[in-house]
C-alpha cells in the first residue's frame, strides 16, 4: 500500500515526481526533491511510491536519536573499561571489546539517517549514502563474524578447557582475520567493482543494491547473503548446540553418577535455589543466537525477496523495519555481552560509584571461577 503524503511541492525536480489521486490531487513521489543528476543512484523501484507523512520521518528520527546515545553510551563505555582494565584484557574479551566497536561504528553513521529524515529524503545524496552504507557493511558484517568468534571461543573453554582455550595473541590474531574477511564485502560495492551501495525504504538509509534485475546484482547478493549471513549462523548455532549438549551430558552423567551412590548431589556447595548449570548455559545460547537472528534475518529475507523473489512485497515502510531490527540490536549487545559480566560491573562501581550499583569482590569471583572453569569430571564407577 502507498503511503500518503501532506506535503505538496510546486515545482518538483523530475518530471515523474507527481501522481495524480483519483479526486483530481497530485502527491509527491519519494525523491520528488532529489536533483536530477542524483536520480540515477536511485533504484527505479522506489519512484512508484508516494513520498511518506512528514510523522514518519520525524518518528523514525527520534527513534535513531534515542538509539544512537543508548548504543553509544553503552558501547563507549565497553570500550573504555574493557581496553583499560587491566583484570578484562583476556583473550575472550578481546572479541567482545571488537563487537563493541562494531555496534559502536554502526551507530556513528545516525546522524546521516537524521539528517536526511529532517529533510525528508535523500538530503545527503551519493556521498552521504556511500558513507552510511559502507559503515554499516563494515559493521554488521564485522559483527556477524565476530559473534561467530565469540561462539568458537566458548565452545573450545567449555568443551576443550585443558588444550583448547584460546590465548590472547591467538584472539587478536582472529580479530584480525574477521577484518580481512569483512573488508572486501564493503570495498567491492563501494568502488562497484561487484555490486552497488544505493538508498532503501524512504531513501533515509543505505545498504548494497538487491534490487538490479542483472546476473552480476543476483550473484553478489547471494554470495553475500552466504558469507555474511549464513555462514556466521551456522558457526554460531553448531558452537553453541554443542556447549548446551556438552553441559546437559555432564549434568546426567553427575545425576547417575549420585543416584549409583545413593547422594542426592555430587556437588558439595550446591545451592538448590540457584538454577542448575544446563539451564544458565542454555538461556545464554539461546539469547546469543536470538539477537544474531533479530538483528540480521530481516535484511537476509528483504535481499533475497529483492533479488529472488517478488519485488512487490518491498514497500518503502517494510524495507526501514531491517535498519531498525539491527539499531536496537547494537543497543542490546553491550548490555547481554558485558553488563552482566560481574568484573565489568566492578570495574563501574569503581569508576562510577554514582551508579549505585552493587557488586562485590566475592560474588565476582565465584561467577567468573562457574564461568570461566571446566566442568568436573564425573567420577569413575
């Protein structure tokens, strides 16, 4: 469904910028106040929409205004603790350090999505999309790995904590890999050497080009759509499937082990208030995947229907619902991945006592010794 629009120009800048309502009325297309030599950097399926209410821009500017000092906030703060605390400078941290600074880049390019949705459009033209399209590759892309990287690291000191846990040289040397890996996916549109960075939805945002009806469109989106999307998910998933089933086999293999010698518990400091140890790992799996799959499944959906599928279903207003899913999610990361990490909030209570928050050196160290320490092994029968 087109959306309507109340603001009316006299002297549109294309030729196409008007249609005629059936009371007799002309409307505005989107990019009605777009100069002509900056159409071409416009996919033609956008100009067949109507522009949309001045509300909704300046609602979906209030939204990133709220996003970008939230995800800033917390991500900068990440930042800063992490990189100068000398207890956080491990090596799994070194992953969640680099995902704070991917969130934290992704969230520097909202002041061109503001800009552009005050003046209702595509105000910054080819230069201001080159620039938010290519932060947010950069980002998202470097985020999606990066999760994948944090999903390994997990995996080897759960599952391998004598001979696979990984050192620090050996994290930076993967976080190093992942911006190799990532760069290309952003240089390659940017220069459009393969693929294209072009404006989306209400031409506010920007992302790669999933729209071409060309061979060389199809297969860009799909190679990316393998190497950003679903390669980082499969990573993910098997990483994390195999801690949960990890865990649930030791915690039976101890329940059979105590019921043979006749003792409701082979741990001496079990507390039977606190969840068992399966559910905690398992809730943390869960939530890890399910902000990975909220941030980044609906740009997966709205390129391959771009490109694949019927482009009619990509309406201006359903293709900004992608850029907000992945907004918040980079506004959620520092709070799931370091806000819960007991020394982080130490660190905070130490720097920041007006937070009022209340973390003590015992409970800091008894959550990172469950944490961070290998599961006993069951004793022999």
């Amino acid at each position: 469904m087109l959306l309507n629009s109340s603001t009316i120009s006299p002297k549109p800048l294309f030729p196409q910028a008007r249609i005629m309502n059936p009371g007799g009325s002309e409307r505005n297309l989107l990019a009605w106040n777009v100069p002509p030599e900056e159409i071409v950097h416009i996919p033609e399926h956008w100009l067949s929409y109507e522009e949309p209410e001045t509300s909704m821009h300046l609602l979906l500017g209030m939204l990133y205004i709220g996003f970008f000092f939230m995800a800033t906030i917390g991500n900068g703060l990440v930042l800063w603790i992490f990189t100068t605390a000398k207890s956080l400078q491990t090596a799994s941290n070194v992953f969640v350090v680099n995902l704070a600074f991917c969130d934290f880049m992704m969230m520097l390019k909202t002041p061109v999505f503001v800009y552009n949705c005050f003046h209702k459009g595509y105000a910054l033209g080819h230069l201001g999309c080159q620039i938010f399209a290519s932060m947010g590759s950069l980002s998202g892309i470097g985020g999606g790995m990066t999760n994948a990287c944090i999903a390994y690291d997990r995996y080897t000191t759960i599952t391998k904590p004598f001979d696979g846990k990984i050192t620090r040289p050996k994290a930076i040397v993967m976080v190093l890999l992942v911006w190799i890996y990532t760069v290309p996916w952003t240089v390659l549109p940017l220069t459009e050497v393969w693929g294209r960075f072009v404006p989306e939805g209400f031409l506010t945002t920007c992302s790669f080009d999933y729209l071409t009806n060309t061979f060389d469109t199809k297969l860009f989106v799909g190679s990316i759509f393998t190497c950003s999307y679903v390669i980082p998910m499969i990573m993910i998933i098997y990483f994390y499937s195999q801690i949960v089933s990890k865990v649930f086999s030791h915690e039976k293999a101890l329940r059979e082990q105590a019921k043979k010698m006749n003792v409701e518990s082979l741990r001496s400091n079990q507390n039977q208030g606190n969840q068992s140890a399966e559910v905690r790992i398992a809730k943390a799996a869960i939530t890890i995947c399910s902000l990975f799959v909220a941030a980044w499944t609906p740009y997966a959906v709205v390129a391959m229907i771009g490109a694949f599928g019927d482009q009619a279903l990509l309406t201006p207003g359903v293709t900004m619902i992608p850029a907000c899913c992945c907004k918040f999610v980079a506004c959620l990361d520092p709070y799931v991945y370091a806000i819960s990490h007991p020394r982080y909030r130490m660190e905070l209570q130490k720097r920041m006592p007006w937070l009022a928050i209340k973390e003590s050196d015992s409970d800091a160290q008894s959550t990172t010794t469950e944490s961070s320490a290998p599961p006993p092994a069951p004793a022999s029968t």
